[in-house]
C-alpha cells in the first residue's frame, strides 16, 4: 500500500502538480464537504478504536482471573461426598 502512495506521489510531481493537489487525492479535499468528512472520518476511527479496545481489554481480563483464589483447593467437594447414598 505504501508503494502505491509513493508511486502516485511521484506521478503527480512527474505530471507537475503541486503538492496540494496531489494531497487532494489522499485526503477528502471536496471544498463542499470536506469538514463533515473530516468529522466523519474522526468519528468512525474513534468508534472502531474503542471497539477494538474493549474487546483487547475483555480479552485480557479473562485470561488474567482466575476461577480458584490462590491456596483454595480446586474442589469443595470430596469422593467420600458420592460413596453415601440418602
């Protein structure tokens, strides 16, 4: 992906655009709309981030607890429990 951006780069300057307007072609510059692009482009970055985030930290705390506290037996109950009937 990085190759393709260099390559047009050096496109437009081949082609002698300035460096705005090669920008233009990276970046939403439509006059019209370019602030509701730029705040949409924030908003959703911002949303995917955090979802991206809550799922790392969710994994994170259920790799990390434990269901036994440290020093308790894995199990309250006994073989001998099962060995008498009612």
């Amino acid at each position: 992906m990085l190759e393709k951006i260099f390559q047009l780069n050096e496109t437009g300057k081949e082609l002698g655009l300035s460096k705005k307007e090669i920008n233009r072609v990276f970046l939403f510059d439509d006059k019209r709309y370019s602030l509701l692009y730029k705040i949409l482009l924030l908003i959703i970055s911002i949303i995917i981030f955090s979802i991206v985030g809550y799922f790392i930290v969710f994994f994170i705390e259920s790799t990390i607890s434990n269901t036994y506290p440290a020093g308790a037996l894995y199990s309250t109950v006994k073989i001998k429990d099962y060995k008498t009937k009612k």
